[in-house]
C-alpha cells in the first residue's frame, strides 16, 4: 500500500475510494409512534409508546432517542464502549443541544457535526475515513431528528395548529446510530466502498414549506459527481437513494439529473417518501436527519444484508437555514453527502 | 510504515500522535473594531471599520468575517481553491448559518462542525487527521464569532441593554482561517504533532453568565488527559492555551490540574484573556468560536514562527448550551479539544 500523502486516495475531482475496508458493523434506529405505524414499522429496534419518552421537553426526548439509539447499537456490535475511540454525532437543534444531553453520559470522545438533514452521511464519511486512515479502529455515528422539537425550532409552536402545504414534509422522530470497524466480523451489515462530500448548491430558492426543492440541487450535484468520478452509470447501482427529498423533490432531482443526460427514475429511491403511506397524511414525505438514517439501519441495511442489494448510494440531503436566516430573507442552500454502500456478506 | 488499521497511531487512551506530518501553511484574521483597540490590534490581518462589515444583519456580517478570512488564508498560502480537498466550519449559530451563508461561494466539499467554542480545535484536529490518512493533501478550517449575533442567539437583544455580571465574557468578533497541509512547504507556521478529542465533561453549573466555570472542568479533563497519554508534565510544553475560560474560568482550570497533581499556572495562556486589555470593559474576558481562532492566527504561530515558542498545547473550549437548553433549566457542559503545535523553522 502506498502511503504517499493523497497519493492513491483521491480519485476524480471530489469523490474518495476507501483505501482500507471499512465495515458498519452494527446499528440501531429508534423511532416514535407515527414512524412506527409506517411501512418499516416492523423493522425499526424500538418503537416508543408515546413521543415525548418519558421526558419533561421534546428535545429531552430526543436526546433520550440517540442515547437509546447508541446504547443499542453498541450493544448489537459486541464491542465494549471504551473501544469505540470517536463518536461522530449531530442533529437539528441549535447547538446541536440533542447531541450534546443524549450522548454526555457515554464518555466517548465526541465530534460534533453540522449537516441538516445530511448529517447521518457526513458522520459516516468521517468515520470511515478516520478508520481507513488509521485514526480509529471503531467508531460511532448517531443523528436524531423529532418532530415536536423541529417544528419549534424553525416553524411555529404545535399549539398554533398551523396549516401545512402539500409541498411541506413532516419531520421523521427518530434517531439511527451506527458502529463503524476496520476490522472485519461476521455481524458486518454491509461495506463502505466510497464517499463524496457535498458542496454546498443555492438555487436562490427561499419556501421553507418546500425543502424537497430546496435540497433536489444539491442532491443532484452530488450524484452527478459521484457517477463522474468513479465513471459509472446509473444501473451500476441497485439503488440511489436521497434522503428526504419527497415528492416534489424527487421530481425536481430526476429533471435536474435528465438535465445532465442521466436517468436516475429506475434505480432512485427517497427515505422521506417511503417511511410513511399515503394514508398517514405526510403531505410530501418524511424529513430530518432521523428520516435517512433510520432507513438506512431498519430497511436500507436489511435489503443489503439480505443480498438483495449490492451497491448502493446512499445521499443524504439537507437543508443550511435557520428560523433567523428564514426570517431575514435569505435563501435556502442544499448540501448532500454520499456514502457508497456495497454487499460484504 | 505500519499501516494496519489503528496499529501505530493510538497513544494512549484517548490522543494521537499524528503519524504523518501535518502543517499549518498560512491562516489568516479578521477582526471587529473592538478586537483591533486590543492588544494583538497590529497582528490581524483585517480589522473591520465597523462591526456590520457593510451588511444588513449581524448574521451576514459574521458571514462575512469567515468569507474574508478564508481569502486571504488561501491566498497566503500560495494554493488554489481547487487544490482544497476539504473545508471544515462552524460557528455558534443556529444550524451554523454563519459557516453556510459564508462559504457557498468557495464551492469547496464542506464539512459542517460544531463544538461550541472548542470548533476551532475541532476543525483543524478533523482536516490533520484526514490530511495524515492521506484522504487530502490540503484542507481549510473556519469559525467564526460575532459579538451582536451571539448576543442575539444566547442572550438578549442588544437594544435591551442588560448589565453583565464580572463573570460573563465577551463575545469575540472575529475569524480565523487555517491552510492545512500534508506537503511540506517555507511558508509552514507550525506543524501539529499530536491531537486529544475531548469527551463531554458536566459538572451541573447552570450559569451561563459565567462559562469560564462551565467549561473549565473540560479543559481540565482534556489537558490532564494529554500529558497522560503523551507521558509528559506541564514543562514539556511552551505554553499550554485554552480558548475562552477568562479569568474566573483559568482560575477554576488552575484549582482543578493542582487536584490532579499538575501544576500548570507557569505556562498557561488563556485567549480570552489576552485579546482585550483591562480598559476595554470584557470582564472576564473574551469569548466565542473566533476568540481563540483570531489569537492562534495574529499571535500563537507568529510566536512559533519567530521561535519563541517551540511546543504548544492549544486548547479551545466549549459550552454546550442553546437558549433552548438554558431556559428548559438544562446544565451547561462543556467539552475541550487539544492540539499540540511545534515549530517547524
């Protein structure tokens, strides 16, 4: 292996191939009770009896949703908590406050990170390349997302009983946390293969009822690079899978990425338009940074597991605003990270 | 070179030794008008002439400090933007506007952070690790503060005028850039050698007129932890900097390392206690994610250029904390990252 700084790391302009396999070892997804009355219902690790899990304040509850979510998946991974050398962690709130109360209590080095909605791709990016590069032997990745504590940090209080548009997605509540390992064992779910970091994209667009739009750019600037610098097609994957994009979203990505000569239609997928049916009145789809990442640990992980998937592109989408930068006007730019996934059964 | 996955490069429980050589090629500062009546008021590379910075809204302003600063940071260091595998950012605000709407135009892969005011150890302990992985031969870090947009998202509008206890500190106005490099170079102001992420430390203080105190217990664990690992005493080192204690804080830092058998009042700086003089009205001192970024930039590597200072532990700290979480009776943790830096002339 050739350990030349940068020297056979970087291929394409932006996109990495990971040097040395890095295996998800294990993960958890902890959801609330509208998620659990969903398709994935079944396959999620724990359904919560009501929203607010036993706590005072919905970011308490959140934070209780990635403690849960971690506990678990540690657990699943058969390591001991001291081996796990950096917890990669992030969420919504400002200050990322359901990262900092859930996850003190575990005495794990932590990085805290900042990606919207994409923060469960950016935590795995580092995580692999921190392993990869000999950083780490494990390390933890945890994001959480809940639907009361968003809809209070950047819309109206729920007592308000606001009206929501068709465009708008409703918050998924939930928290998906994953081990990562360099060293290869029998529980692996599944291998990360490859990794493109987002730019930012801001098409100008400023609708927070219709973030779908918002993040479809940058989705579709990240697929596009990640198919360039690895020289693939569309097919060569088994999915393309956004991570809550929704309806209005999805089409916005499969025009923008015909626009650049590529099909995606046969092969995409979007967390936020299967997590929940028709039936359960999400307008658009799910959304948050809980909405990727419990699909990936209940469903994505299982379709792999199972061999029914080899290859997968896994983006999660978000969206850089805030209630101050919403309200003084300014747009709302995309970001979307990619994380190749491949079979390792 | 070993190059098995973790073999070499853990030291200790918690830091590494960064195994490969990683340099600080250029940086740059910009600052407020309050930050350039300081002492280091000649060291910046920009002073502002006034706190708006030609913008609407403290926001954009703040944005406008990181924009600047990653120019001339680049600029010094003789790169291109292309040549920029990753950028790393954070700042204090909600969802980390100031990084979002500051960097866009850079379209340079970004790496969203947040560790409070520890974000700039952060970010350059992240872009160190995946610059020695050989993930990239360059990277940038950037955080940011701004006095009015912190105020505005922690505490009170400035119009209400609220009196500040001694204990409180000042919020910095400024940024501070990085260039970070694998390839070794004249320009190189200081090269990092060794890296401790720290761990969320909770004493239970609730004062946030007082984050000296909340957040010395971190610095305390996350120093304490390095010379541990690293088989080292207080001596070894230069100087040993945290980012914002002020001066109740450093007290608490000094108390707490004497409990643990350490001695550190002969070689410990704090930022925040340094970037305003006794006639500036700070109490007890300055404060912010560019606090301790500005000070490494102006000051810190101009010392270790000029070779004054050989080896340095550089140890921005943090207070976890949002409005949310302070006025829900929630504690304020804190956490603290150390990165060691040796002269490279």
């Amino acid at each position: 292996m050739d350990t030349t700084v940068g020297a056979i790391f970087a291929q394409g302009e932006r996109s990495i191939k990971v040097p040395v396999p890095v295996y998800i070892r294990a993960s958890a997804s902890v959801v609330g009770t509208k998620e659990g009355q969903g398709p994935f219902g079944d396959c999620f690790d724990v359904v919560g009896m009501d929203d607010k899990f036993g706590c005072d304040t919905w970011e308490e509850a959140e934070s209780t949703l990635q403690k849960e979510a971690l506990q678990i998946a540690i657990g699943k991974s058969g390591l001991k908590k001291d081996e796990i050398k950096y917890l990669f962690a992030g969420d919504l709130l400002g200050q990322s406050i359901a990262s900092s109360f859930g996850l003190g209590s575990f005495q794990i080095p932590l990085v805290g990170m900042y990606g919207a909605c994409s923060t469960c791709g950016l935590t795995m990016s580092m995580a692999a390349m921190l392993i990869a590069g000999g950083m780490a032997e494990h390390a933890a990745c945890v994001t959480s997302s809940h639907f009361a504590s968003a809809e209070k940090e950047f819309r109206f209080p729920l007592g308000y009983g606001n009206q929501r548009p068709l465009s708008a997605t409703w918050t998924v509540t939930g928290s998906g946390a994953f081990i990562l390992s360099g060293v290869k064992s029998e529980k692996d779910r599944a291998m990360i293969d490859g990794l493109t970091i987002g730019k930012i994209v801001d098409f100008g667009l400023k609708d927070s009822m219709n973030m779908g739009a918002c993040m479809a750019p940058a989705a579709a600037d990240t697929i596009y690079q990640h198919l360039a610098d690895f020289d693939r097609k569309p097919s060569d994957y088994d999915k393309i899978i956004t991570g809550d994009l929704g309806s209005v979203g999805q089409k916005a990505l499969w025009d923008m990425m015909r626009e650049k000569g590529m099909d995606i239609s046969k092969v995409h997928m979007d967390c936020g338009m299967e997590i929940y049916d028709q039936s359960q009145d999400a307008h658009a789809g799910g959304s948050g940074c809980g909405c990727s990442a419990v699909t990936l640990s209940a469903y994505i992980l299982k379709q792999m597991e199972e061999g029914k998937w080899k290859r997968v592109l896994f983006v999660p989408t978000g969206a850089l605003l805030s209630k101050t930068s919403f309200n003084e006007g300014q747009s709302i730019p995309g970001i979307a990270h990619g994380v190749e996934l491949v079979n390792c059964k």
